[in-house]
C-alpha cells in the first residue's frame, strides 16, 4: 500500500523509449486509449498489476507494474516519495515475449 497522500496526483513520465513507441501506435484510436490509460495513472498509479514474468529473459532489473490497454502493455514503475509513475515501455503484446524491453537495454536481442 502506497505511503503517500493518495488524494494528491502522480506525476506520470515516459522515457525516450516509451515516448517513440507510444508515438508508433499505427491507429489513432488506440494511441488515444492509450493515452487515457497513461492518464489513469497520475490519480490511480497502482491500478495495474505487479508484473512476474514467467521467463526470466522477461524480466527488467526492477520491480514494476503493467497495465494492459488492448494488445499493448504499459510498463512502469511507482514512486511513492517522489509522487511519480515512470513509464519505461509501451509494448505490443503479440512479440515475441523474450525480446520484451530490448529497446532499454535488459531484453535478450
């Protein structure tokens, strides 16, 4: 359970990966559900699920949650101190699932 003011919002940020993948979303109507996704986190940080992984190739070297918004999972991390979500990876679901976070250096490739 959170150790801050819940009733204050989150500030939610994506890293550069997470920014040009959520930029590639190929519909404009699934980069906008997306994007409401994004925007839940900021009041709601801890509505998505922690992430394990069955693989460890799967697995980034930090605790992390995952919210699902159709066939995309966002992946980020909650920081209750600071009172920020950092989203670190928008990534398409049907890929192969041992190439996950290749683009921020912790995936096989």
């Amino acid at each position: 359970m959170p150790d801050r003011d819940i009733s204050l919002p989150c500030e939610v940020f994506l890293t550069d990966e997470a920014y040009y993948a959520y930029a590639a979303i190929p519909s404009d109507a699934l980069f906008e559900h997306i994007g409401d996704d994004m925007g839940l986190l900021e009041s709601t940080p801890y509505i998505g699920r922690e992430y394990g992984p069955a693989y460890e190739a799967m697995k980034p070297p930090f605790e992390c949650r995952v919210l699902f918004c159709e066939h995309y999972g966002i992946y980020y991390s909650v920081d209750d101190e600071a009172c920020a979500v950092t989203i670190f990876a928008v990534e398409d679901q049907r890929r192969n699932p041992q190439d996950r976070f290749a683009a921020q250096g912790f995936g096989e490739v």
